[in-house]
C-alpha cells in the first residue's frame, strides 16, 4: 500500500469504528454504474465537514486492490446489492488529496510539479518493470503500464479530495489555477487508462472560457445535487434515527440543523453539527468550528446594489429569487448579489430551491451566524440595533406593553438611515419577522399561515418545551390597527389553531406611510380544547 496509489482502507475503518456511523455505502451501487462508462467522471461539491472525505475514503476502501475489504463491507447496504463482489478490490486507487498536497509543495506555483513527480515516483516503483526514465510525465506512465500489463487492462480509478482547494488558497492566481487544470484535463480527458474519477470539493468546476475543458465531469452540487442528494449529508430520516438511539429531541435537531431541501423532498442536514451536538448532549450552534466568522462578513458586506435588502429578506424568514448560472466557480469573480448568494449556497450558508431558484437561511445555526455578523459590524446601523432589541420586544408582546412594541418597530424606520425598502405589506412582514428573531427559539413561525378563510400574516407557534401562548399576527399597511384585529376574528384565523390549548396573543400591527410610524393593539384569546 502507499500513500497514492492503493493507500488502502485504513481511514474507512476509522470511519465504521466510530460511536456514530451513518451507513452511506449505498452510494457504491451508483457509482458502480459509471465504471467504465463515458460519464465515468463525477464531481461532488459540498460545503464542509458534510461527509465528503469519509465518501471519498469509502470508495478507495471499496475499490483498492491491495486490500481485502469484504468484511469491512459485509453488514452494510452496498453487500447486498449484485455488484458488491463484481467491482470489490478489483482496481488500481489513486487517491490524490489536495489540500496535503499543497502543503507539501514549497510553493502553491509548484503544485503541480509536486502532484506529478510525488505520484510518478510511486508509481515507478511499483511498475518499475515497465517504466523507464525517459517516463517523466504521468499521463504517459498510466499509458504506458495499462497498455503493457494485462493483468491491468481494468484501468485506475481516481479519487480527488478536496479538488477545488487551490481555488481557496490561492484566490488571485490565475495562472496557477489554469495549470492545475491543464493538468487534470491532461491527465483525465480522453485517457483509456481512467475506469473512473470521483472528486470532491466546497466548489463545482472553474469556468475559465476556454479553459472549461473539465467539461467531461457531470457535476452533483449544492444547486444541482441530482441523483447524490441523499449520499452527502445525514437525511431527515438518518437523523430521527439518531435522535432516537441517543435520546435526542428531533424538532430541536430539526429546528437547529435541518434546511437544506436538495431535491425531491429529501432534507439534508450537516453531520458535523449533528455528531457534535449529539456526542456532546447539548443542541447550539457548531457551525464556528466548521467555518469562520470572517468567511460569512466579507461576502454580506459587498457593495453590491440590493445586497442589504436581500440579506434583510433572508434575516426575516423570506426567500430570494437567484440566478445561480452565471457564478464562475471561484471566490473572487463577484459581478452581482446573485454570485454572492450562489457562493454562500455552495458553502452551506443559504439553501438552494431548485425548483423554484430562491435561497432562504436554513436553520437557527446559520441564522445565528447572519445575525452574530449584523451586529458586529456598524454599517448594518439599524438593523443591528433591531436584532439586540428582539428580546425586549418579544417582552413587550408577551406583557401586552404596545409602546414597548411600537417604539422598537419605529426604530426600524428611521428613514434617514434605514437600509431597508419599506414600501409595502410585504416588506412590513418581513421586518416583523425580523425583529421578532431571537424569539426563534421558543417559537416555529410561520408566514402566510392557511386558516380555510384566508392566510395569516404570521403565527407563532409556541415550541413543545415553551409555555408561552400562541401569537397570531396581522399586518396592515397603512390602514387601521384595530381593523388588523377585527380581520383575525371575522376570518377565523383562531379556528385554524384548534389542536393548539391555551392562550392566544392577537397582535396588529399598521404602519403609516405619512407618520412613518407604527400602530399596534394586542388582545388575549382565551382557547379551549375543542372550541
């Protein structure tokens, strides 16, 4: 075994031997199909620690020669599919990880010359019978052995981790990102020798113009995640099982780490946050350890025209309509807020509609991590001071103190330094949402809320640990306060609550466009059970 070629399956080991293993294996059986096929090249994109490593180990435990994986293999799912023992430790691994990679080379300008002199080395040394200097390209040696050893007609399979990490260490160079990738097309694109290649990354392939010539690899990303949806993260269902075997509240699992809506229904959440909240019995926000405080700022704090508003929209539980297909891949190409939302899908701070091409924040964690960026940072002015005033107005709500209320809510408005587009019922919900935001860890919230008779503005749902009463909110835009009550009570919206017992909280709330202020009357609703 070496550190290249077959490097073994001792790290896939390390993986099942731990307290929590998520069975993934399933994935083989899809990859297996791609063996030897013109869409034999597969790239997968994936914010960090969402398991993309532990896949990658996976597969060379799988598919390395040199090992004898079988019994590793034999109680998970991939056993009893029929190509288990077909394609089990049947091939030559190479298993390139890059991010180790440009650590070793004594400059990333060098990347490339310590990738082909490291992995040819290794090679020669293990087909030293058929390889002789004047071999001093690794293309050429693959050529060379798999035409001349029989016994290796079956091809290599590529594994690249971390493929897409030069892109992030070395932002700004150009030239040596497009020799990375000259190289991978030379060393990949209409070579016979490549029975597959699996690569894995944070970003979905370059768009460099002439240089896309990686166009050879179908892509499963974060915007398109296709067929792999369900093999990159824990699902909904993996993580209810865990919950379950750990005694673990799901809905504040759910609450917490839940948001990323792949496709087709399957909910995917970060296994990072999911083993750490577990291992240590305590559900808060992991995601600093994951990713920096800095890497959210920079991107938020563009100068990019209606990025602040959208962001807003995002804070307040709304969702936003993006463009993803014009984003170049990479973390410096910015010519729009929709290349800036693109990039924070990809690295797991907005989730991605496919259907419906909008991004929303996905959980509290993320929301955690908008809002810790807001208020360190002045230029978010009002908004900051909003999201620290949150608490006091949930207060204010629950104590039925009006003045409370509207004073924070004209807080808001200051046209004079309001960042926000305040123009309309919707934006009014929004900011409603907004600023009632710390209140999301008692409360489910939910906008436009369906009662048989209409919608409810908003409704905040007390959680199953809370005591405190429902809240139903209506919003009007300059109108009458008391006219927002009087619309929860003739539309019934409180009949939509009945598996809801205990009391209820009618808020309305109106602004007026000509005293750029708000009005607000709440009453209590007293439910019973069956009323």
């Amino acid at each position: 075994m070496g550190i290249y070629l077959n490097p073994g399956n001792e790290a896939f080991q390390i993986s099942i031997a731990s307290e929590i293993y998520v069975d993934k294996t399933e994935m083989i059986s899809f990859v297996n199909k791609r063996l030897g096929q013109e869409k034999r090249f597969l790239c997968v994109s994936r914010p960090r620690r969402f398991g993309k490593s532990m896949a990658a180990n996976m597969l060379c435990a799988y598919y390395d020669r040199e090992c004898d994986s079988k019994e590793l293999f034999k109680r998970f799912s991939i056993a009893k599919e029929i190509s288990f023992e077909q394609h089990l430790n049947q091939y030559d691994v190479i298993f390139l990880n890059i991010r180790q990679l440009i650590h070793t080379a004594d400059k990333i300008e060098n990347l490339v010359d310590t990738i082909e002199g490291q992995v040819l080395e290794e090679i020669k040394e293990n087909y030293k019978e058929f390889l002789n200097d004047s071999i001093t390209t690794l293309p050429l040696a693959l050529t060379t052995i798999f035409t001349k050893e029989s016994r290796l007609k079956k091809g290599f399979i590529f594994i690249v981790d971390e493929w897409d990490c030069i892109f992030r260490e070395a932002k700004e160079n150009v030239q040596v990102q497009k020799k990375y990738l000259d190289f991978l097309q030379d060393l990949f694109k209409d070579r016979t020798y490549v029975k597959l290649v699996y690569m894995t990354g944070i970003l979905p392939i370059k768009k460099y113009g002439t240089h896309s010539a990686l166009n050879i690899f179908d892509e499963f990303s974060m915007t398109a995640p296709k067929k792999l949806a369900k093999y990159v993260g824990f699902t909904e269902e993996e993580v209810k099982e865990l919950c379950y075997t750990f005694s673990m509240n799901f809905e504040d699992m759910k609450r917490w780490y839940d948001g990323y809506h792949l496709r087709q229904g399957i909910h995917i959440y970060n296994p990072k946050s999911i083993v750490d909240a577990i291992m240590e019995e305590e559900i808060h926000s992991y995601w600093n350890n994951t990713e920096t405080y800095e890497a959210l700022k920079i991107y938020i704090d563009m100068n990019f025209s209606d990025l602040k508003n959208s962001v807003i929209t995002l804070l307040g539980g709304g969702k936003c309509k993006i463009n993803s297909r014009k984003f170049q891949n990479d973390m410096t190409s910015f010519e729009s807020k929709d290349d800036i939302f693109t990039l924070l899908v990809h690295l797991g701070y907005l989730s991605f509609d496919e259907e419906t091409q909008e991004v929303c924040i996905p959980n509290q964690e993320i929301g955690e991590e908008f809002k810790n960026v807001i208020e360190g940072e002045s230029g978010w002015g009002i908004l900051a001071d909003m999201l620290q005033y949150s608490e006091k107005l949930l207060e204010a709500t629950l104590r039925h103190d009006t003045n409370i209320v509207t004073s924070i809510l004209n807080k808001v408005h200051v046209e004079q330094t309001s960042v926000l587009s305040y123009n309309d019922e919707n934006s009014l919900s929004c900011v409603i949402t907004l600023a009632y935001f710390s209140a999301k860890k008692d409360y489910i919230f939910i906008r436009e809320f369906p009662t048989g008779k209409g919608f409810a503005d908003i409704v905040l749902l007390p959680r199953k640990q809370s005591d405190k009463p429902a809240i139903v909110i209506e919003l009007k835009w300059n109108h009458s306060v008391n006219g927002a009550i009087q619309q929860i009570k003739e539309k019934a919206y409180i009949s939509a609550l009945e598996n809801y017992t205990g009391e209820i909280l009618l808020v309305g709330i109106n602004y007026s466009k000509k005293t750029k202020e708000h009005q607000c009357i709440i009453e209590t609703y007293k439910k019973s059970k069956g009323k």
